[in-house]
C-alpha cells in the first residue's frame, strides 16, 4: 500500500474530456474530525497508544524501586499534556474566515493550472474565489 503516491492536493488540473480525477476529494475537510481520516492521523493516534503502553508497562516498572512513583508522575503528565496538544490540534479549522463564511457550499472545484500558476496568487484564492 502506497500512501504517499496519492496526490491530497485538490489543484489536478482538468483532464481532456473535462472529467475531474477520482482521488480527489468532492469536499474539503473543517478540521482532523472530518471524515475520511488521513493515514497519517490513524499513524499518530496508533503511535500514541503504542507508546503509553511501552511506557507505563515496560519502561516505568524497570527503573530501580525509588523512582517508579516519579517514572508514572512524569510519564503521565507528559502524555496527558500531549494529549490535549493533540485534541486541540486536530480540532482547529485552518480555513481563513473569508473562505468559511462564503455560502456557496458543494464539491470544491478543480484548479486549471493553465490560467494561473499557483491556486493563491496576490491574496485571492481562485478554487474558492474569495480574498484571503
């Protein structure tokens, strides 16, 4: 499975029969709770889980007896700062607020890299269409 093959980008420019690609996604994400996850965030919430077990289960009990009390203290608020890191990181909308208060809502359109060379170019967005 090759998952950096796939481009995420929605700037495909349009083919010669006009169809748009199919990986492309027909609608853009609010934050990192819309669906479909990213391969990436299953990776990191896999990695999370991985690493608080090895931690608080192999790592901490192997210190010497006086410092296990301080190996979960630290471990655990380490983990729990990451954690809220992570939430709030993940809940965020990175979108401009022009682009969210726009009312036009549906599939986010295909960027023809033959009329402009980059989808933002003097602070306009031309996939939306709106000033950012």
């Amino acid at each position: 499975m090759d998952v950096c093959s796939r481009n995420p980008n929605r700037t495909a420019p349009v083919s010669e029969s006009g169809a748009c690609r199919a990986d492309v996604p027909l609608l853009s994400r609010t934050n990192g709770w819309s669906w479909p996850p990213h391969p990436f965030q299953l990776l990191a919430w896999l990695l999370y889980v991985y690493f608080a077990i090895t931690s608080f289960g192999v790592f901490v009990p192997l210190l010497p007896t006086y410092w296990i009390p301080a190996g979960y203290i630290c471990m655990g608020i380490m983990f729990v700062f990451h954690l809220c890191v992570h939430v709030m990181a993940v809940s965020v909308d990175p979108a401009d607020y022009s682009v969210r208060t726009k009312t036009t809502k549906g599939p986010v359109p295909v960027f023809d890299r033959s009329k402009h060379a980059h989808v933002i170019e003097n602070r306009h967005c031309y996939l939306c269409q709106v000033d950012v």
